[in-house]
C-alpha cells in the first residue's frame, strides 16, 4: 500500500513537472515574439512581410525603408536609385545630364548623344533641338548651335549636316542651306557665301556648283547674246566681246555664232549692216 501511494505521488509530481516546463517553454516563446520579432522593433532599411519569421530581410538595392516597423521596402522614386543594401534614407537623385523614368532601380541612367538634360531627378533627356546637336553623352547643357555653313533639320541629333556644294548658309543655328542664285556658285561643302560666275561663265540654274563657259553667240558676265550685227564664234577663246561682223554682212538675230552676206540686192555701208 505504501509502494502504491508512493508510486502515485511521484506520478503526479512528474505530471506537474513536465506541465509547468511545457507552460513555461510556452510563455518564453511568446516573449521571444514579442522582444525580438515585434513589427515595431523591424530596424529602418529592413523589412518583413511575414510574421513568424526568425529574420528582418535588408531593403534591396532600388528600394529603402525609414521607418522601424515596415512590412515591406520603399521603391525608389522615378528620377532618383539607390544601389545600396538596406538604405535607410530616400534614394539619390539622378544628376543633371542624367534620368531614371522607372521606379525601383539602381542606377540613373545616362542621357545618349543627341540629348541633354540640365535639370536633376529628371524623368528622361530632351532632344536637341532643330539647328543644334551633340555627341556627348551625359550632356549637361543645351547642344551645340550649327556653325555657319552647316544645318540640321532634325531634332535629337549627333552632328550638323554640311551644306553641300551649290548651297551655303550664312547663318548659325539654321535647319536648311540655301541654294546659289543664278549666275552664282559654290564648288566646295560647308560653304557660307556663293561666288559670282567670272567673265565668259555662267550658271544656268539656282544652286550650281559650277559656272559653264559661254556658248557660241553669247559672251561677258552672264553669258549674254551678242546683238545684231556681232557674233561670236564657238572657237573664239576671248569670252569678253563678240567680233562686229564685216561691211556687207550681218546677222539674222541676236545671238549669233556667224554673220551671213548681203543677199543679191543688198550691200551694207558700214560694218554690222
């Protein structure tokens, strides 16, 4: 009998052990929660989406927290990255001549050639306009004006066009070139004036490049036609006059290569008639 009470007295005092551990496990746990896995302990540049979980996660690069006690991370901002792990402050700017048009990223992006961008947290680069242009990547300032002689008419380019022979510009900052007038020319690219045809020379139409010399019955500046009475042959290499035709020949016209007698009947009296 008393092997017995014995026997049921142990029983009862390892019950009650083993339960008040188990109770006590129970309750260290919970304050284990509560110290260290409390959302309002979770530390600036960390999160955690979960709860339960045995560590905080770092802020990724391209995200931020500044706060205690977030659940998830901050993306960065368009215009601004960040490519530090558990960032606990806004992300950077982008800088001048650069632009982020995404959220959450780690690096700002450069502005191409043919674009600039003067302002900071920008969302993208400007084009150059119509007139300029630049080869520079990163660009800072607007792009380089056209000099004189050269042209762009397009926006968001790398170089100026030359104006080609026959055409000159004046003028910096233009879209087009402009064509040599009559009787004018430019035989070389990226010209700023034409130049007038010599004696015996001329050009026919706006934007030559080259002045053709004077053709049979024509002669001077602009290659005018020998009036009547005068010619000037094709062979004749003196392009500054026409030659006064012999008494007793004249011409039909204006513009003559040749003089012709006097039909049967007539005679001149002096020469040209």
């Amino acid at each position: 009998m008393i092997l017995l009470l014995v026997s049921y007295t142990i029983s009862l005092l390892v019950t009650f052990l083993v339960s008040s551990c188990l109770r006590l496990i129970y309750n260290n746990i919970r304050l284990y929660r509560v110290l260290v896995f409390s959302s309002s302990l979770i530390p600036a540049g960390f999160a955690q989406p979960k709860e339960g979980q045995a560590f905080c996660l770092p802020c990724t690069p391209g995200s931020y927290t500044t706060q205690e006690g977030l659940s998830k991370c901050v993306p960065c901002a368009v215009g601004r990255s960040s490519a530090n792990l558990s960032r606990v402050t806004v992300c950077d700017v982008c800088f001048t001549g650069r632009h982020q048009p995404q959220n959450g990223m780690t690096a700002c992006l450069n502005c191409i050639p043919g674009k600039y961008q003067s302002n900071v947290e920008q969302i993208n680069c400007i084009d150059c306009t119509v007139g300029r242009s630049s080869l520079l990547t990163e660009r800072d300032t607007d792009c380089d004006v056209c000099e004189t002689g050269r042209h762009q008419p397009q926006n968001g380019t790398t170089t100026c066009l030359n104006c080609i022979p026959g055409r000159y510009q004046s003028n910096v900052e233009q879209i087009n070139c402009i064509d040599c007038k009559i009787d004018t020319y430019s035989e070389n690219s990226e010209m700023t004036s034409c130049k007038q045809c010599g004696v015996g020379m001329v050009a026919k139409k706006q934007g030559s490049a080259t002045c053709q010399p004077c053709g049979a019955g024509s002669y001077g500046i602009g290659c005018q036609a020998c009036p009547q009475g005068w010619f000037r042959s094709a062979d004749d290499g003196n392009v500054a006059k026409c030659r006064r035709c012999s008494i007793g020949e004249n011409t039909l016209g204006v513009g003559s290569a040749s003089c012709a007698s006097c039909d049967l009947g007539q005679y001149g009296s002096r020469q040209g008639t």
